[in-house]
C-alpha cells in the first residue's frame, strides 16, 4: 500500500519540522492560551493547526529575523507539504537566552525606533 498523502498526524508533525527548520523562526507557538495545536493521540503538536479551510501556523521569530521574510519562508515551507491555505502568526520574538546568544545582559528597555515603520524591542528592531 503506497499512501497517497500524510494522514493528519504525519502532517502536522510533517509541518512543523519545516516551519522550524526555516532561518529566523525560534519556535512554534502554542498561542496565549495554548489554544493553537492539532491534537493527536496521546500528544499535542503546539503552533500548527490543521483546518478543512487552511493550515494556521503560529511561531516565535529569532531576535535578528525580519518578521516579513520570515514569515513568508514559513508559508512557502509549510505550502511544500500542504496544498491549502496557509496563515501565519507571528507570536512572539524570542530572546536571546531562549536559544540564541547570551550576551549576559537583558539588553535594552524598548523605545520609539527612528526608523519609518519598524517596531523597537528588546534585542534589536523588528523591520517589516
């Protein structure tokens, strides 16, 4: 028996190894409530949620990715292994103590960024 497509638990996992294999992503994230997952047996695959009308993928960006790019590698990679809609979610910027580097500080308050439509956080400007 060849399968013709992953079952769902093959899809969602399937999914969410190329979300996080794609550079500037740091994590799926299960949401504020940890509402978003697709529920398998005796397990829960946090930040992908697979729908009749889409895929909604819900991640957390590295502090040096540009959310925009990011997001849209995510789509292509999640597109590559679903042929449905795809939504992403940027929930978070990790810091760098989650994974990336520790520079040993807690970095900088937020401020006002001087550039044009750009979001100032701590670790760096999130560009769009």
């Amino acid at each position: 028996m060849s399968p013709a497509a992953p079952s769902g638990s093959d899809r969602a996992d399937l999914v969410a190894d190329a979300v996080v294999a794609v550079d500037g992503v740091a994590s799926l994230h299960g949401g504020m409530f940890g509402e978003i997952g697709t529920y398998l047996p005796g397990r829960r695959v946090a930040g992908v949620a697979i729908r009749d009308d889409g895929t909604e993928i819900h991640i957390a960006v590295t502090p040096d990715a540009v959310v925009r790019e990011t997001a849209d590698a995510v789509r292509r990679a999640v597109r590559a292994v679903v042929d449905a809609p795809v939504h992403v979610v940027v929930e978070d910027v990790a810091s760098p103590s989650d994974g990336g580097a520790d520079t040993g500080s807690s970095g900088p308050e937020p401020t006002e960024s001087s550039e044009p439509g750009s979001i100032s956080a701590p670790g760096g400007t999130l560009r769009p």
